[in-house]
C-alpha cells in the first residue's frame, strides 16, 4: 500500500518535471520521457501496468542517457544545484543525465515490482 502512495508521489515530481521542459530547446522528446515515467506511475498505482512497458522506458531513457556520457564534466556535476541558468559547461549534460537516469531507474523498479505482481497471482 505504502508503494502505491509513493507512485503518486513521484508520478507528481516526474509530471512537474514534464511541465519544466515546456521551455527546453528541444521540449517534445523530454516532455515525453517525463510524463511517460509519470504515466507508468499512474499506472502501476491503479494496478493498470505491464511490465513490458516500463522496461521498454528504462531502456529507452538507459540508451539515451549513455549517449549523453561524451558531454559530461566534472564540472558539471559539480555545479548541477549551484546555478538555475547554465553557466558552467557540463551542467545542462549533468542535468539531463541524472534525469534520464532517475526515469531509466525508477521505470526498471516498477518493471520489476509489476512482474513480481503478476506472478504473485
């Protein structure tokens, strides 16, 4: 029950997340990815998921992720919560990185939690 609130949660931060991208150069593919992670939430909280569709996320967002790696600096990583703007080389790389990651991730646990589900049935 417990995860189920937790969904809800990140479904909300993922959903915001969606909305922040409006004003990115390139929104249509974030827009995307964000509220797709956002959707599986949803999903997964109501019982409605397939785990085949979060683990298609994860490795979408897994892939995209890595062909970001060439972009990202130290710098970057250091300055991901320093500044708004992107003054620093490497924060908007470090920035859409650990996004990417968070979905790739966060998608691989509901995969795994709605198989688990399946099975336990």
């Amino acid at each position: 029950m417990a995860f189920r609130y937790i969904n809800y949660i990140v479904a909300v931060l993922l959903g915001l997340s969606a909305i922040a991208q409006i004003n990115d150069p390139d929104p249509l593919f974030w827009v995307l990815i964000y509220a797709g992670g956002a959707l599986l939430s949803i999903l997964y909280a109501f019982n409605k998921i397939h785990w085949i569709a979060a683990g298609l996320l994860a490795v979408i967002a897994g892939i995209w992720a890595v062909t970001i790696i060439p972009d990202l600096t130290a710098t970057g990583f250091k300055n991901i919560f320093e500044e708004i703007g992107m003054q620093y080389v490497g924060v908007e790389a470090a920035r859409e990185f650990s996004g990417l990651i968070i979905i790739a991730l966060w998608s691989l646990v509901l995969a795994a939690k709605s198989k688990e589900d399946k099975t336990e049935h």
